[in-house]
C-alpha cells in the first residue's frame, strides 16, 4: 500500500527534541527523510542515556557499540549522512538531490550558524 509522503525528500537539519520528532513523524508517513549531521559530533542525542548495547541497557556508556536509545526513536527510518556544511563540497553535496521533490527542515538553522551557502 502506498503511503501519504511517498516520493518525497525531506532534508533535516535539525536536532534536538522538535525538529526530529516532525521529521520522524515524515519518515513515518512515507517521506524519504535524509538527516545531515555534522562530522565528528553528530546528532547530540547521540550522547544522552539510557544506552543499549552488547552489555545490556545502562545509564553510562561501556563502550562504543552503545547506542542512545533516544537517538534510536527519534531518528527511525532516516538515512543519516555526515556532512561539513562549512566546506564547499559539504554544501553542494544536498543540492544534487531532486528540487521538485525536497523539502527542508532546520534551513533557517543551518543559515544561522556559518552556512550561508548552502544550496538546497
């Protein structure tokens, strides 16, 4: 059965608590969601607990098979992708994508923290 967004992409560049609960609420409908995290950091629930890993689920991280549960829930089926958006090439790399079929999420943000060229 076809879902709602189906054929759309949605780029998203948010974090935090809004930003990926409305782009996991897309994903959920269909939307191809594509989550832009920046390299070396990534999303910051990647660090909040509770962890699951090999050892079980732990409030402190043992190693680093463990992952954020809440990073698990609020980024399901999205496809993430590390990208540098203060380099050229960072920038260029979402504008290959479809402009008929893409959306944004978090633009405003990414305009506001050092990339004005960014070409979505």
């Amino acid at each position: 059965m076809k879902q709602h967004l189906e054929g759309i992409r949605v780029i998203d560049l948010t974090a935090y608590l809004s930003g990926p609960y409305a782009s996991m609420n897309l994903a959920a409908m269909g939307a191809e969601v594509i989550k832009i995290e920046r390299p070396g950091v990534g999303d910051p629930c990647r660090w909040n607990p509770p962890f699951a890993g090999p050892h079980g689920v732990s409030f402190e991280r043992k190693d680093d098979t463990d992952i954020s549960i809440l990073y698990l829930k609020r980024n399901r089926n999205k496809k993430s992708i590390f990208l540098d958006l203060q380099k050229e090439e960072g920038q260029r790399a979402p504008g290959a994508a479809d402009r008929e079929k893409r959306y944004r999420i978090g633009e405003l943000y990414a305009r506001c923290h050092g990339s004005p060229g960014l070409q979505l």
